[in-house]
C-alpha cells in the first residue's frame, strides 16, 4: 500500500474535496485507489457518491467497522472509520486496524482524510503516511499559517495543494503568488476556484462526468500526476 | 623558420588567386563559334541544375562563381561585339541599354558578394550576476500615430526582461499630445517633448538622447511592440565586444503589406522586407556592415556620442548612423530573430511614399558621404554599402529593360548589334544562371519573378527622387507613412498605377505589331522578332502583376490576427469554467478555440484566464463571434494593469513572431513561374473589369445627362 495523508491547518480548507477529488483523477487514471476516512465529520462517502441515510452500513457502529465494502464512483474504493467505535481503539492501533482491514494490494494508493490538523487521528495517520499533503486556502490566514506547514511537513515527504485560487481577485492573486514563491519545491498543485465542484457534489456526480472540461478537473489531475511521482521518488528512496 | 613558412604559404596563396584570375579571364574573353558557345552554355548549365538541388554552402558558392563567368563572358561579349551600330537611334538606344544591362550586372555581383556567407549570429548569454547587467534606455519616438497604437509598444516595453533600477522607458512625442502626456503619467514612463521638430526622428533622438544616461539605447519605433526577451537576446554582443556601436534586429510585420494584400501573397511568398532581414542583412554581418534600420536596434551610447548623434543630414537618418559608426572604428551586429512586430503600411501609396524617401536618403548618403571614399571603411564595407545604395537606382533600368524590346517592334531599331542566335546564346545563359542562383541562395526569403514585380510597382516613382537627390541632395521633403487605416471599398488606385498601364498598353500593342510583322511582314529577321517577343510577353507578365498589385482589396478587419496556442481558461456568468486553447490574437481581442460547442453566446460577457510565468490573471471580455467552437472576444474597459497583461501574455512572448518568419518553402523555379502567370492574368482580369466599369459609367453618364438635371448638392 502506498500511503497518502490529507490535512490542513485551517478550517473549511476542502481536505475531504481534495481528497474525493484526488482519488477520482488517480482512478481515472488506472490506478487502484481506497479513500479511507479518517476525519470525524464522516462527509468522504458524501464526496464520493454515498448518501449516509441511505446506507446504514457506512456510519454503522461496530467494532471498528469500516464502511461496508462500498464502491462509489467507477474503481474508487472508499471506507468510512468510524471513529466513535466502540471497540475502544485509539490512535496508532486504530489507524492500524483500519488499514489491515482494507486487505488492499502492494500497489494501491491509500488516499487518508485526516481532517484539519489535529484531529484525533491525524497524527497517527501521518506517522505511518508515504506522503503528507497539506490543503490550503489563497487567504491570508493561511499565510500567517504558513509556519505550522512547514513544521508539519519538517521530516516528511509531502507538499502542499492550493485550493480554491481565485485570480480574478487581486488580493487572492498576491496571496498565491506569496505562496507560491514561499513554498517552491513544496508547492503540489494549485486547483482553482470552480463552481463546477460544489455543483457536482450537489448532484452526486463525479466531477469528470459534470463538467469534463472544468478547470478543476484539469487541475485535479495534474495534482494527481504530480502526486504520483512524488510516490515514485518515496519509493525510490525507500529502495 | 616559421617566417619562410609563412612567406611560402604567402607565395602559394598569391598565385593560386593569380591562376584562378588567369583562368577566369580566360572562359571569359575565349571567342568561340555559334556551336561552340551553344555547347559551353549547356555544359555550365547542366553543372549549374546539378549544383541547385545540393543543399550545403559550397554547392551555393559554385553556383554563384558559375553565374559570375557566365554573366562576365555574356558582359564582355555585349562589350565587345554588339556595339557597331551605324544608325544613331540604334546607337542611342543601344548605350541605354548598354548602361542598364551593366547596373544590372553590378547589382548582380554585388549581391552574390553581398551574401557569400550569411553570418547566423546567436544570441551571446548575459552574465549570471544581473547586478553585471548594463543600464538601457528605450526611446519610443512618435509623431502623429495614434495612441492605441503607441500605447502597445509602451506597455511590451514595460514588460521587457530586465533590471527594472537598469530600465527606463521613454516616450518621445513630437506631436505634443496631451493624452500621451497623461497616458505615460498612469503607465509610469517618462514622456518627453522638445522645444522644436527640427531633422524630425532624428532630432527627436538626439534631443532625447542629451536627457538621458543609460549605457545603450534601444529604439522602436511607435509601432513596433517588442517582445520581453528583447533585451536579452541583444545585450550579450555589447558586453563581449566593447566596439560594438549597433546591433539591428529584423524589421517584422504582422500585416500584410499592400503589395501583399493586393496581390495574395502574404505568408505564401515572401515580402520585400524578408530578403533584406532575412538573407542581406545576415550577409552585411560577416563583413562587418549590418546598417542600421532606425527601429528594433540597440545602439551604444558611447558610439552614438562618438558620431554626433543620429545623423540629421539626410532623410534616412538610420543607414547613414551606421556608417558614420564604420567610419570610426565600431562594429555592427545582425541577429536574425524577430524580437518585436509592427504593423505593416497600409495603402500602395503610402507604401510607395515610404521606399520614395528610402530611395531618397540613400541616394543623399551617396552624394553627401559616399561610402566608396573618405576614410575608415574596409574594402567589403565599402561594397556593402555600394551595393545597399546602387540598388535603389533601379528605377531607369528597369524601365528601360520593359520598354527595349518596343524599338525593335516599333521603330525597326537594333539595340543588340548581333544576330537574334547569338543574343539567345550569350543572353539567355546569363539570365538563367542569375535566376537559378538567385533561386537556389535567396530561396526562403525571396521568390524568383517577384522582385522584379516589387521594382516594376516602384520603378517610376523611385526614378525621379533618387535622381533629384543625386543631383541636389538637399531638396525634397520628409514624408511620415501612414499606419492602422481602413480599406473599406475595393478600388483600382490609378493615379499610382497609371505609369505602368502606360507600359502595359506599349507592351501589347508591341505584342500586336510583333505578330503582324511575323504572318504579314516582308520576311527575314523571323528570329529577332521572336526575340524581341518573348520578351515583350515577359514583360506583360510582370507588368500585369504589377498592376493586380495595384487594384486595392477591401480591408475591413481593423485588427489583424496573429497566431498563437497557449492554454487558458474561459469564465462564463456564475463562475463555471472552461479549459480551452487560444487560437489567436489580435489588439484588443482573442480567439478561443472550446472543447464543445453551444457554451456561450455572441454579447455574453466573459472573463478569459491568461498564464504568464506561472501566474495568472482573469480579463473581462465580451463574447464578439461564436462559430462552432471557435468564439472570438473583445476586451473593453480594461484597467491598465489588465491590458498590459494581455499584451504581455501576447505580443510580448519570446516566440510571438519566430514561427512565422523566414519558414516559406523553398522556391521552386517552375512554381514559381506559374504563380506569376496565375497572379498576371488576375491583375490583367482585374484591370478589364475596372475599364469595362469604368466606361459604362461614362457611357451612362453621357446618355442620361440631356434627360436629367444634375443633383442638387
């Protein structure tokens, strides 16, 4: 399994979008993708197609109880963990537990929605991650953020994906710019402000099959490009 | 040792040059019979087809040496052996054309020397460190073009790539304009007016020159928009070379010129402008005699200082700089990349008007500061120059060259004291050999047939300024050329076509006096009139041409496009988006190719999103044309900073011009042929409909008048 974390330093900066997102561009791409939910909130189902009062088995409590095996969009694989389980797993084991029970093979790309940092589960998730991403918004806030990124990211293998850059704003334009030249190497992807995600949300449909000329779509997928070399540099490093 | 080496080495050089001279005025004064000459012809020639489709440099070069023996031995022959008239008229005639076959010749040679070895100069990288980087001034002179014009050069200036503590921005404004005067306050350059226009462009340069420090110049002209790696592709050369006074970049138009525009040509032939930038230029380069053609260079201050100026004392104030700059010692440069692009001239007269003064101010220099004598210029400087001058002398030649054949047809006069076979045996080698050579060396940046269309256009009007200069340097006027109009009406411009109509009717009427003499004529002389009308029917060819080139195309589109694919994102009302390709621009507009249809509108209101060093900014723009998936957008109220964007993201790219300069075909000698026919009978179509017209309305005119009172105004 190759192990991805997703988290942000802020609230409402689109990790369980980005997440979705991702592993919708990875699938289209061919590769085999789980999207594991890490986060409290329980909304990835959601992102990926499922309807919470529809499925029982998604939110079910049971012992640390992924969600049923349910598949949502094409080959994305997604598992909600419900994290109040009352099996009494915390932590480190929890996460563990999780990931054994996706039995998924060697070349699998485990995409984790950890939530914004910190959430119950996030450190755990990120210490055992190949990759960290760290989502975040063109704001000022996430600027003066900047320097818990680069603490978070300290000794890891990473980056960071911009979500939601607005150019046609002047401030949101510098802000980006900040950024952009602050993170260099760090930088993943920058995905624009679209209309298009939230609207496909909204109608349960992949982004691909909403609007498949979409500036988000594109800049997905070039996130997930981007992603998948910088697993490739992991693994080679790791040899 | 080493001396005897030398002298020895010195000694072989020597008379291997005094062999091949020997040799060479051997083939060329061997008198040889009808069938011999015939046979030496053929041989030279086939050597010559073997040699055209070589590719490489030395199969050129044995190209050009063949075309030299064999136009020398045709030369020497003329010389020698056709001028023992008896008749005056034939001995007047004859010395005319005489003259005009030896310009012609001269020319000839001069051009081969001229592009023996086209230098291909690459750009020199800058030092690492910018803080090594010299200081530059951009002047921007500027008389009566129109602000939205000037106001794209200024902005591309703005975006050039350099130091911004090492460049300032300069607008020289002659016309005194107080919307240039607020429109630079915004923009944040310096604008500049003077106390008087004395020398025009010249003196404004000068004046500007004397309020600024900056350690090179470079000039634009108000509509030439240069693109950001301007600088940077030049500046390399004057930092190695600290003599190095002038560096010229070509002279790039991104709308068809009206010889192109009338005659279809544009991005199929090759225009005037190529050959000179692209092949005579580069050519200058290696002897160290690139001229300066007053916009798109970058010029040392210290040579420009060491000269006086810009040289005000005649109307082509650019070439004569540069020579002043040979004189003294400084090196010039030729790098042959577009690095900026303007808008060509507009109508035919204005096109005429603009070669009349370039005629003009070479022929001053030529009387005021003949580049043949006075001191400084080295032996190939010298024929450099001489060659760039001779040639705006052609206007006599040529018209003698279309009217020769008439006094045979006409007046029974033998210009040619030689039997018609032995003309044919000596002439038409001459003649192929030159456009072979010409075809294969000046291939890409010159068409065969279509410079002598190009100098049949001109030849009447370029006639009586370079002689009036010639004689009087001093008199006649500077004449600015007009830019960025409207055609909005096809029409046949007879006031500038009427010398070559005149040539045109001659010729036919030469054609018609030639076939009745060939069935009703006494006989005899059955080839000279062949002769004489194969070359009649030439001329009606070329000057057919001529006159398509002067029946004026509709021109409606203000803004010409330019091509360019780059990604960039469409915003449609509510915020959705669309990934695209732009297809092209244009001032103040941008094609959009989508990737479906049925998307937007015409008068949707729009933001486009252009990427510029990774960052982008959103434009607003009004959906003006929607086919299929093609949409057109025009930008409207856009704030400065906006526009300056767009110009960025367009005229201003490095490669905005490089895809589509100097990539014509090759020419193809029979292709060409056959485009000239095609495009001869489309003036000569052209001109029958316009008479037809023309004399109906007359007829009309004429027939109405008794019936009706005239209308009142």
């Amino acid at each position: 399994m190759k192990l991805v974390a997703v988290t942000a330093v802020t609230g409402g900066a689109g990790v369980t979008a980005t997440v979705a997102n991702l592993a919708q561009a990875l699938a289209r791409a061919r590769h085999q993708v789980v999207a594991l939910d890490l986060d409290p909130c329980e909304a990835l189902g959601l992102h990926l197609g499922l309807l919470p009062e529809a499925d029982d088995d998604v939110v079910a409590p049971r012992r640390l109880r992924p969600a049923a095996q349910r598949w949502g969009h094409e080959n994305v694989g997604v598992r909600a963990c419900a994290v109040a389980a009352e099996a009494g797993l915390k932590g480190e084991a929890l996460v563990s537990a999780a990931l054994e029970d996706l039995e998924a093979g060697d070349e699998a790309i485990v995409l984790m929605d950890c939530g914004r940092w910190p959430a119950p589960l996030s450190e755990p998730a990120m210490a055992r991650a190949d990759l960290c991403l760290l989502v975040l918004p063109p704001e000022v806030g996430a600027y003066a953020a900047l320097p818990r990124v680069r603490s978070l990211l300290k000794g890891r293998r990473g980056g960071v994906v911009v979500n939601r850059a607005d150019p046609s704003r002047t401030l949101a334009r510098d802000v980006l710019a900040l950024l952009e030249h602050d993170l260099d190497d760090a930088l993943l992807g920058v995905v624009h402000a679209d209309l298009a995600v939230s609207e496909a949300l909204a109608r349960r449909q992949t982004l691909a099959d909403y609007d498949r000329y979409g500036q988000a779509l594109r800049d997905y997928e070039l996130c997930a490009q981007n992603l998948l070399s910088r697993l490739r540099d992991a693994e080679a490093a790791r040899r | 040792m080493r001396d005897r080496a030398d002298i020895a080495r010195r000694i072989s050089t020597s008379l291997g040059w005094l062999l091949l001279t020997a040799a060479f005025l051997t083939i060329v004064v061997v008198p040889l019979d009808l069938q011999q000459q015939l046979l030496f012809s053929l041989g030279c020639f086939l050597i010559a087809l073997l040699l055209f489709r070589r590719k490489g440099r030395l199969p050129a070069l044995m190209l050009m040496a063949l075309s030299v023996v064999v136009s020398s031995r045709y030369m020497y022959w003329r010389l020698t052996e056709t001028m023992h008239m008896a008749q005056p008229l034939d001995l007047i005639l004859g010395t005319g054309l005489l003259l005009a076959e030896i310009y012609a010749f001269v020319t000839l040679v001069l051009g081969y020397f001229q592009v023996l070895w086209p230098l291909g100069r690459k750009p020199l990288p800058l030092p690492d460190d910018v803080r090594d980087w010299p200081s530059v001034d951009v002047f921007i002179p500027t008389y009566d073009e129109d602000l939205s014009i000037v106001r794209t050069t200024v902005l591309a200036a703005q975006a050039l790539d350099w130091p911004a503590d090492r460049l300032s921005i300069h607008v020289l404004d002659d016309g005194r304009r107080q919307e240039f005067r607020r429109f630079c306050e915004e923009a944040g350059v310096h604008y500049h007016v003077r106390a008087d226009n004395r020398h025009a462009k010249a003196g404004n340069l000068n004046a500007a020159l004397a309020r600024t420090q900056g350690d090179y110049v470079a000039i634009f002209d108000s509509d030439h928009v240069p693109t950001r790696s301007f600088l940077q592709m030049t500046l390399g050369w004057f930092l190695a070379d600290p003599k190095l006074g002038m560096l010229q970049t070509p002279h790039h138009f991104f709308s068809a010129d009206p010889l192109e525009r009338n005659l279809g040509t544009f991005g199929k032939v090759p225009n005037e402008g190529e050959l000179f930038y692209g092949l005579l230029q580069d050519g200058n380069d290696l002897w160290n005699a690139t001229f300066f053609c007053g916009s798109c260079a970058v010029l040392s201050r210290k040579a420009l200082e060491a000269v006086g100026g810009v040289a005000v004392e005649t109307v082509t104030e650019d070439a004569h700089t540069a020579l002043k700059m040979h004189r003294l010692g400084y090196t010039t440069a030729y790098i042959a990349i577009p690095q900026a692009a303007g808008l060509a001239t507009e109508s035919l007269s204005a096109h005429v008007g603009q070669r009349i003064r370039w005629a003009r101010g070479m022929a001053q220099i030529l009387r005021t500061d003949n580049p043949f004598s006075g001191k400084g210029l080295t032996l190939p400087q010298r024929l450099a120059y001489l060659n760039a001058m001779l040639h705006f002398f052609y206007g006599l030649p040529r018209l003698v060259f279309l009217t020769s054949p008439l006094a045979f047809l006409f007046l029974d006069a033998h210009i040619i004291f030689a039997p018609a076979v032995m003309i044919a045996a000596f002439a038409l080698p001459h003649l192929l050999h030159a456009f072979l050579t010409n075809s294969r060396v000046q291939g890409r940046f010159r068409h065969l047939f279509w410079n002598e269309v190009y100098e049949s256009v001109l030849a009447w009007y370029i006639l009586r300024p370079t002689l009036v200069a010639l004689f009087s340097p001093k008199r006649g006027k500077f004449n600015v050329t007009a830019k960025g109009g409207l055609i909005e009406q096809s029409y046949f411009d007879t006031s500038i076509a009427k010398p070559y109509l005149i040539l045109l009717a001659l010729n036919l009427a030469g054609l018609v006096v030639g076939v009745v003499r060939l069935y009703w004529g006494q006989g005899g002389e059955i080839a000279t009139i062949w002769l004489n009308l194969g070359w009649t029917f030439y001329n009606i060819v070329i000057l057919g041409a001529a006159v398509a080139a002067a029946s004026e195309r509709r021109q409606l589109r203000k803004a010409h496009r330019v091509k360019m694919s780059v990604p960039a994102a469409l915003y449609c009302a509510g915020g959705r988006s669309m990934v695209c390709q732009t297809r092209d621009f244009s001032t103040g507009g941008l094609g959009l190719e989508l990737p479906r249809e049925e998307v937007v509108q015409v008068g949707d209101s729009v933001e486009v999103t252009l990427t510029r060093d990774a960052r982008e900014m959103r434009l607003p723009a009004t959906v003006v044309t929607v086919r299929e998936r093609r949409i057109g957008l025009s930008f409207e109220g856009l704030t400065l900073a906006q526009e300056a964007w767009l110009i960025a993201c367009t005229f201003s790219r490095a490669d905005a011009w490089t895809q589509d300069w100097g990539r014509h075909p090759g020419d193809a000698p029979v292709r060409a042929l056959l485009h000239i026919y095609s495009v001869s009978l489309i003036g000569l179509y052209r001109l029958g409909r316009y008479l037809r017209r023309d004399l109906r309305r007359r007829v009309g005119r004429q027939s109405s008048k008794p019936a009706t009172s005239p209308p009142t105004p």
